[in-house]
C-alpha cells in the first residue's frame, strides 16, 4: 500500500515538474509583471498624496502673501508652485488668486500670461473654464474680440456655459452684431437658473434688444398662440 501511494505520489510530482518546466517562466514573469503593476500603483497613489500634501502647503503660502498685497512676491511663490506641482489642483486655484491679484494691481500682461497658463495646463475643466472667462475678459479690454469668442467657443464646463453665452453676448454688442447678440443672450438667459440675479441681468440686456424676457419661460406652444 505504502509502495503504490509513493509511486502515486512520484507520478504526481513529476506530472507537476513537467508542468513547471513548460509553464514556470510564463507564470513567474506574470507573477513579476502583476506584482510590479500593484507596487506601482501603489507608489503613485503615495506619491500624490504626498505631492497633495506639498502643493496644499504652497498654496496656504501663495494666499498669505496675497493678503499681504506684494504682487511681485505672490508670482514667484507662484511661479515656483507652477514648477513644482504643475498638475495639483492647489495650483489652479493660487493661478486664479495670483491672477487677479495681478489685475488688480494693474498689472494686466502678468494676469494675462497666468490665465493663459491655467487655459492650457489646468487639468480640472473647471478651473480652466475660469480662467477661460477671465481672459475673454481681459482681451476685450484690449478689443482682441475675434480671440476672446475663440477662447469661449470650446473648452467650457458645463456649469459655465451660460456664462460664456453672456460673454458672447457682450463680445457680439460691441462689435455692434446685435442679431447674433440677441441669440447668445437667450441662450444665456434659458441657461441660467430662474432664481439666479445674473439672469435677471441678462434680461435686461434682452429686453434693450426689444426681446421680452418673459416670453422666453413660456411653453413654445403658448409663445406660438400668443402670436
């Protein structure tokens, strides 16, 4: 009995050896690459939380000199956190505080050049949907209209886009475009929610055009009988 289960046991072994003589190598580089993938992941994830805990850090910095009102120490705090943490939410938001900062302070090439920053690298659509408004705003100043509608047209979050149908609004009146001017600030004022101040504004832009903003709550097929 003790002799067939010893042969049982080598023919199992050897069964096994030739198993892993085909297919060891395939399983330990799997092994290999699975393991590489979960400690890889693994160091990323502690690798932004630890560049998270960094960029937070900079930016308590970046807004205490802000508050201090040096415009010149605030962009290079900036400028610094830009180049360390290019990525990091924290970032985005010291680019927007750093930015205004800058205009205010008249110093519109540096506001500019922030925002054009913030457009380009800012991961968060949201923050770079600020920074799209604020530098539409910026070159209407300067009347580079044909690049501030350019910068509203894509890129835009949804949560802004009524904002930047307003803007084009503006953009369209100045140009002296009313007919286009009008379609944009419809579209703003059916954007914005009805209990929000702005959209009160919008209408009166609407209504300067011979619009009624009221008209433009009812049901199409009220509108179409009232007619």
């Amino acid at each position: 009995m003790a002799n067939h289960l010893d042969l049982e046991e080598q023919e199992q072994l050897d069964q096994l050896k030739h198993f892993w003589k085909q297919y060891g190598n395939v399983i330990t580089w799997t092994l290999i690459a699975v393991l590489g993938v979960v400690a890889a992941w693994n160091g990323f994830n502690f690798w932004q939380r630890n560049q998270s805990v960094h960029a937070a850090a900079m930016y308590d910095e970046v807004e205490k000199v802000v508050r201090g009102g040096d415009p010149l120490k605030a962009e290079r705090a900036f400028s610094d956190m830009k180049e360390r943490f290019p990525s990091a939410v924290y970032t985005q938001q010291a680019g927007l505080l750093v930015a205004k900062m800058a205009h205010e302070a008249g110093k519109a090439d540096s506001s500019r050049a922030i925002l054009v920053w913030l457009v380009e690298n800012a991961s968060d659509k949201g923050y770079s949907s600020v920074a799209r408004l604020r530098l539409s705003a910026l070159l209407i100043q300067v009347k580079s209209f044909d690049d501030a509608l350019k910068l509203l047209n894509s890129g835009i979050s949804g949560e802004f886009l009524a904002l930047a149908d307003d803007r084009r609004g503006d953009i369209y009146i100045l140009q002296g475009k009313k007919v286009e001017a009008k379609t944009e600030y419809q579209k703003a004022f059916k954007g914005f929610d009805e209990q929000t101040e702005y959209r009160r504004l919008v209408g009166v832009k609407l209504s300067a055009l011979g619009v009624d903003p009221v008209l433009l709550d009812r049901p199409k097929s009220v509108t179409e009988g009232a007619k």
